[in-house]
C-alpha cells in the first residue's frame, strides 16, 4: 500500500516562511500561523516541503489505508493562502458566511489577504475543526 507524500518532517517553519517570496503574502501567513498558535497552544511543524501543520491524528480506512494527517494545516500557494480546515466542523456553514472574502473548495479554505476576513471567525473555525478531528479520531 502507498504511504502518504505529506507527513510531518523536521523542516524548519521559520525557513519555509522565508521562501514565501511575496512580503505581503508573507507577513499574513505569518499573522496567521501566530493567531492559531496563541489560541490552541499548539506548535507548528512542517508537513511535507509546503504544508504548516498543527497537532496530528491517525485515521485507518476501511480499505486498511491508514496514516497520520494534521488537525489544522495551512500553505502558500501561488494564488492563495490556504487553509487545510476540513469539510465538516460545528457550525461551519454559519461561520463560513461570517468569515469575510474567500473561497471554499472542499476542506479547503482560499484567501488572498488577511484584512479580507474576520480574525475572530477564522480562530472560531480552527478551532472547532480540531475539536472535531479530536472527537472523531479519538485523539
């Protein structure tokens, strides 16, 4: 059976944050990795070469596929900042229309810029994802 691509790695945060070439991009993903470690008090730690991850749970298929994934991730992407937020959380919905510019595509979540969304309702998220993650994976 295939083993994931995306685990979690030594890498450092703080060199990967300097490859993010854009300042602009840069400095909101920062302000982020910072928001959600202040409000779980989990440390961040790289997730394959692009991934920021935050805790870990094991899930196992049904198909015997099994692995370890992050509670909450988060990339820069060319046209982005994603968030790694999962497709199903208490409240996500409400707090989706809540959240300000974005666009959602499964479990992820696209925004260009920080000041485009509400700061309040995004830590409201992270947190009610990994709440659930936790629940569901008996972590």
């Amino acid at each position: 059976m295939a083993k994931n691509k995306t685990v979690e790695t030594k890498d450092s945060v703080a060199a990967f944050l300097l490859k993010i070439k854009d300042e602009k991009r840069r400095n909101d993903f920062s302000a982020i990795l910072n928001l959600v470690t202040k409000n779980t008090g989990i440390e961040p730690k790289m997730w394959g070469t692009a991934i920021v991850g935050f805790g870990s749970y094991h899930y196992k298929y049904e198909s015997g596929r099994e692995g370890d994934a992050t509670l909450f991730g988060m990339a820069s992407r060319a046209n982005s900042i994603t968030l790694y937020i999962g497709s199903e959380f208490e409240k996500r919905e409400e707090l989706l229309s809540k959240l300000g510019k974005h666009k959602a595509d499964g479990g992820c979540i696209h925004i260009q810029k920080l000041e485009d969304i509400d700061e309040t309702v995004l830590i409201k998220m992270v947190k009610n994802c990994i709440t659930y993650r936790k629940k569901q994976h008996a972590c």
